[in-house]
C-alpha cells in the first residue's frame, strides 16, 4: 500500500481485496461441489455396471444387494 494513500483509497482497495477474496472462495465451493457430483455419479454408474454384469452372468441374487 502506498505510504501516502488516503483513508478513502485504503478502504477501497481493502474491499477489493475482500471481493477478491470471496470470489476465490465461491470458485473453489462450487470446484468442491462440482467434484463431490460427479464423484457421486460415477459411483452410481459403476454400481449399475456391477449390477448389470451380475444379472447378465445369471446370479439375480447379486442385483437386489
């Protein structure tokens, strides 16, 4: 910060700083959702998978499970 910079220049970079600073965080929380979501859909698709493979291999049984 520049040693001479006045109280109304110092408040604004300081609310930049914290807008830049919540969008960051916005960014990474919807990184972090967006992963926990396809995390979650390919663990459905291989279950489905299993569960196909099972029934098509003749064992019924397996697919309730």
């Amino acid at each position: 910060m520049h040693p001479n910079a006045t109280e109304a220049q110092i408040e604004k970079v300081a609310e930049s700083l914290r807008s830049a600073h919540y969008a960051a965080l916005a960014l990474k929380s919807a990184a972090a959702r967006r992963a926990k979501r396809e995390a979650a859909q390919e663990a459905k698709r291989r279950r489905t998978e299993q569960q196909l493979a099972a029934y098509s291999a003749g064992d019924p049984d397996s697919v309730a499970a």
